[in-house]
C-alpha cells in the first residue's frame, strides 16, 4: 500500500506507484556492505517508497539479490522494476535475462522490465519479448531506459510498441536537457520519465543555491533537488541511499512544496535548456 501523504503516478498501464522510490544502483559490490543495504531497502518499504529499482547490470546481479533478501515476506507491498542488458535483448535473451533475475529476486513477477539502453538487437524483437513477458504474467508492464525522441519515435512504430510505460532516464537540476524535447514528449503520450541519479550521485548537495532554498525550510540541499522533480507531471525520482537516515531524509521531499520564487531562483542557478541537447548518461 502506498503512504496516501506521497504523490504518486499512475502508470498508463494502470498501475499507481509513488513518485519517489528507491534505486539500487552500486549496491550489491560489497558483501561487507550487504546488511547495511538491505536495512536501508526495508526502511525505505516502511516509509512508503515501495518502488524498488534494480537492474541486471548492478553488480551483474548482485543488486537484484540485495533486493531479494530486503523484499522477502513483503513481495505484494513493493512495485518491482529490473531491466536487461541491451546484448540480452534479443527475443530469446530477454526471456532467458527476466528468469535470471526472477531468480535472483526471488520472486516469480516483475512489476516493470526496462531495456536498460539501445543495442544492436531490432526493436521488434525485444518488443517481441516483452509483450509475451506480460501475457505471461512474468511482468506486468514494460518500458525502456536511456531512449531520446528519436529512439521513441521509433519504438512507436513497432509493433506493440505503444504498451511502452516508462522511460528511465539521467534527470536531475543540473542535467535539464530532457525539459527541452523528451520530457514533454512523454508527458504527451502518458509515458512516465523515472530519473536516476535525481542528485547526481550527491554532488548537488554542494550546491549554494539549493542551500539558500533549504535554510527557508529548514530542509535539505538533497530535499530540494528531489522535490524540485517530484513538481514535474509524471515524474518518478529514484535516488539511492544505503543509510537509514538519508533513506528517511530522502522521504521527506514528498513533503516540501516550492513556490514559484523557489522555481525561479532554481532555474536562475541551474538554467533550463534552450535548444536540443544529446540525452544525457552515466
């Protein structure tokens, strides 16, 4: 169930899911830090933030079986994402990728499967996939990862193409280039845009700009970043923590609202893009 003080977003494949989550990314690489991820996974599910996003690439699984053990008895509270590499997205790669990390996920469902980014297997084929990923109840929606306007253009032309409900991609202040095309784009279409890294891997939080905004509320640097998204329609933000307090911290953006000199002083800081930028990536 998620906390009704979150906002959330409803998916266009009908599910509703809170608009800040929990990413994984570099968890699972250190077994000496296996315990302290797993706790700040379970604090986050307690607090609401029952998105959980993995991938098969983080720590070539590792990160999927730090999920396993954090979700383990609480599978039906949490809306499971993964995603595949693109060398596995052929139409029986992907099949054989998503049973891999069923596996290590302990689980027999993904709420979400994500092609993480464009490779050389054709479009068809990975849609291919996908789609009987879903009639077979293996997951319950799809989407991809790392795909500007012209790779979703292209992904609505393919045949089931438009069952696509999320792209997730590099979003946060100081990486804007999605505002100027691609996030409208979306926005048009129902997708929602889930945005890894929302504080750039914690270099935002050196900002003086959010600093100034976050004294006014007694906030954070990090809780502005994140709020400042979590104002955007069909917006999902995904930061990762494995400490229990920046996990609680994180959480507490839901709760910030910025006016509109906020947004300007932020935009003044961190300008928004005026003309087509490459997609950005990590």
């Amino acid at each position: 169930m998620i906390d009704d003080t979150l906002p959330t977003v409803t998916l266009s494949s009908g599910a509703t899911v809170p608009a800040l989550g929990l990413g994984t990314w570099h968890m699972g690489e250190d077994p000496a830090q296996a315990a302290q991820e797993v706790a700040a996974l379970k604090a986050g599910l307690d607090l609401g933030l029952t998105l959980v996003d993995t991938a098969e690439m983080y720590a070539e699984g590792g990160a999927e079986e730090i999920v396993g053990e954090a979700i383990d008895g609480r599978r039906d509270e949490v809306f499971l994402v993964s995603k595949v590499y693109p060398w596995n997205a052929s139409r029986e790669g992907t099949i054989a990728a998503c049973e891999r990390s069923l596996e290590r996920l302990r689980t027999d469902r993904l709420d979400l499967y994500l092609v993480h980014w464009r490779g050389e297997h054709p479009l068809a084929e990975t849609v291919g996939a996908l789609e009987e990923l879903r009639n077979q109840g293996k997951i319950g929606a799809w989407g991809v990862s790392n795909f500007d306007v012209d790779d979703m253009e292209e992904l609505m032309d393919v045949p089931g193409g438009e069952n696509c409900t999320v792209n997730q991609v590099l979003y946060n202040l100081s990486r804007r280039g999605v505002e100027y095309d691609l996030l409208p784009w979306c926005q048009e279409r129902g997708i929602a845009v889930m945005a890894y890294s929302p504080i750039e891997q914690g270099r935002l939080i050196r900002s003086e700009a959010l600093a100034r905004i976050a004294k006014a509320y007694q906030a954070t640097p990090a809780q502005v970043a994140l709020a400042f998204l979590l104002e955007r329609e069909g917006v999902i933000a995904i930061p990762k923590s494995a400490n229990t307090s920046r996990v609680a911290e994180n959480c507490e953006a839901a709760r910030l609202e910025l006016t509109e000199e906020d947004l300007q002083a932020l935009d003044a800081a961190f300008p928004p893009p005026a003309k087509k930028t490459p997609l950005a990536m990590l």
